[in-house]
C-alpha cells in the first residue's frame, strides 16, 4: 500500500520511509496469545547445547533475540532442527558470532566462549555494541582482543578459563551472573562470589533454578547436564501491553513460570522491562512514581529518558529521575505531529503502538516488536488495531 499523505509529511530528516508505519485511532477488543519467554528460552537452549543428548524446546514462535542464540549455537558446531537442539563440544567458529539486538545472548556466549581453547569472536548491531560486557569478561579473566574501529567491536575472546575464584557485581545486571552459572559445566570448577545490591533477581534464580533441574548441586561445580524435554512458558512482562490496551489473555502465565513483571508500590528493582508501558499507563490514570529502575538505562537504549521523550511525542508530561519517572496522572495521549522516535528499543516502540491505537501517529521502526514477539503487530491488528500502511 502507498504511504499516505499524512505520513508523508511526517518523515523528518533521517527518516527512511520504509522505516515508519501509520496508525490510526482505533477501538480495541479480543484477545492476546504472549510469546514465549524469552528469558526461559535462553536458558533452557544454553543448557541444552551441553547436552549429548537431543533435547525438545517448544515454541510456539520465535523472537529475533532467541533466533539469534540458535544461530550462534549453529555456528558453533551445535544441532538445531527447529525444535530441538542437540549439544556438546563446541567447535571452533569460522564467522564472527552476531548476537544482533540481544544483549542476554552476547553475555551468555561471553561465558561459553570463555571455557574454549580457541578464540570465539562476537558482535552485536548498534545499541549492543553500546552495551558494556567488559566487566564479565575481566571477571573470568579471559584475555580479548578488539577491532581497531571505534565500538572495539567484534570482541575476540581468548580462553580457556582457569581461574578458581569469579567474582561479580551484580547491581547493574544480572545476567553476567546468569552467564557464570551456565558455563559451570564446561569448566573444572570454581568458587562464584558476588557484590553489590543485586538487580534483576528473579532472572538470577530462574538460572539457577533450571541448572538445578539439569542436575547441578551447588554454584560453581560442574554437573552433567540432562536437560528434560521443555515447553517454553508465557512472557510474563508481556503482559503489560495487554493491560495497557486494555485487552484479555489466552495464555496466562501461572505465577511459579513468572519473572520480570514482580513490583511493588511501584519499583522495578527485579522488573526493569516493565518501565515504558507501565509509565504509559499510570499517565492515563492515577499518575504515580516509579523507582528502582536505573539498571533500565543499560537496555537496548537508556530506557529512562527515552520513555520520558516518547511519551512527550504523545504530550504526556514525565520526568526521569536517577532510577525511575515520574509520571502525572489523568492525561490524554495526542496525536504526535512527527514521527513517534523509538530509538531501536522493542519496548518503546510495543508502547507507542498502542498509544498511537488511542490517538493515531506514525511511528519509528516497524518491525522493532520482531526481538521478542513476532506476532505482536498482527494479533492487535486482529483486535481492531488500525495499520494503514507500513
């Protein structure tokens, strides 16, 4: 379909006119199916590559994130047949290992890479690269070696690893520590400590709980892995565009497979995702503030502020604050007069679609959603939701 007239003039400088599509106000009602977690997911196929034995992971779709794992996993030597990944050995890569978007997937094969005794490259797109890992690669004291380009990207990884004692900060990420729990079974063994006023907790356990379902004992030791046939649960932080378009679920996810949506009195210590559509919503009620989230500056953008600009696009009124926004309640989004910007954060853009369902806009990045849920765009479309081109 053309783009209309509307979005054409919209396009700002720098705006490719595939990159945008148009929404109009629409009335929604039906029903959502979640995606698969993608939290779960990672896990569950990072255990399954040490695995001899095939192991089944069902999905019922799969993310751009959790496809990009796979295809490391297959440049590594691994097994996957659409449905089952088939472990072991690693082989030595003859390609730069591309994570793309997903920064749980580039520190998860940090740490594999680690134990190899031959090098393992790895990159990311733009806003990965802008997402330190260094911190997990001097704590397993593996050497690297970096391009001579600015982002000192691709990271080149020499291992193996050898050290007895790990430690980690774990107040401004937890998955490095998630990473250390699942290389255990490649190494000898070691002592895992760590430091800080711990982030994201609830993914830390996650890990450790489905090590423990493989046959680990204790963090740090090695174990065999026998992973079970798997189906992947629900994403639980999904949830919040269902409650934000005021729309019901098929797949509700039972409270023992939830991670990443848990709060109160509004801090998102251990639910950091839930920053953008959450502030969404308490704009168009109560108001409120929101605190506990400064690890949310480190995710595909500084998911802070830029919550704060987008919202501001619609004309809500925010601010940020050192670790969360405040938000004033009782406001009405309006139709933004450019295109929406959604700085290559999946979040941000799910958020702005359903604030253009209530006003219209054009927004930024069309197939941003693809990272964790593909089929986003198309179940709300099937809602009511207005897409008038793209």
């Amino acid at each position: 379909m053309p783009m209309g007239a509307r979005a054409q003039g919209a396009l700002g400088l720098g705006v490719n006119e595939g990159n945008v599509f148009v929404i109009e106000p629409s009335i929604l009602s039906g029903v959502l199916k979640l995606p698969p977690s993608k939290s779960h997911a990672m896990r569950w196929i990072t255990l399954a590559s040490m695995d001899d034995n095939p192991t089944k992971i069902a999905m019922w779709e799969i993310g751009n994130d959790v496809q990009a794992m796979i295809d490391c996993w297959r440049k590594l030597g691994l097994e996957w047949n659409g449905n089952t990944m088939t472990g072991g050995k690693l082989s030595p890569p003859d390609v730069v290992l591309d994570c793309v978007n997903s920064g749980t997937a580039l520190r998860f094969l940090i740490a594999q890479a680690a134990t190899c005794n031959f090098p393992i490259a790895l990159d990311g797109d733009a806003s990965l690269r802008a997402r330190s890992s260094l911190h997990l690669i001097k704590s397993l004291g593996v050497s690297l070696s970096k391009e001579t380009n600015s982002s000192g990207y691709p990271l080149k990884i020499h291992g193996p690893f050898n050290k007895e004692i790990v430690e980690l900060d774990v107040s401004g990420t937890s998955q490095f520590h998630s990473a250390v729990m699942l290389m255990t079974p490649r190494t000898n063994g070691f002592t895992l400590l760590t430091k800080g006023d711990a982030v994201s907790r609830r993914h830390s356990s996650l890990t450790w709980d489905l090590c423990q379902l493989t046959g680990a004992k204790e963090p740090g030791t090695p174990w065999v892995v026998n992973c079970p046939d798997v189906n992947i649960p629900p994403d639980a932080s999904m949830m919040a565009f269902a409650k934000l378009a005021s729309l019901d679920v098929e797949n509700p996810p039972s409270e023992s497979e939830s991670i990443g949506h848990s709060l109160e009195n509004n801090i998102l210590r251990d639910s950091n995702d839930l920053i953008t559509p959450m502030a969404a919503w308490l704009s168009m009620s109560n108001g409120g503030v929101i605190s506990g989230a400064a690890h949310a500056a480190h995710k595909e953008s500084n998911r802070i502020t830029r919550t704060v600009e987008m919202l501001s696009q619609f004309g809500i009124e925010s601010s940020a604050t050192s670790d969360g926004i405040v938000v004033k309640g009782g406001q009405v989004p309006r139709r933004p007069e450019g295109v929406v910007a959604t700085y290559g954060d999946h979040r941000i853009q799910m958020t702005a679609v359903i604030l253009a369902g209530i006003c219209g806009g054009v927004i930024e990045g069309p197939n941003l959603h693809e990272v964790a849920w593909p089929s986003y765009i198309e179940q709300l479309q099937s809602c009511g939701l207005i897409v008038e081109s793209k």
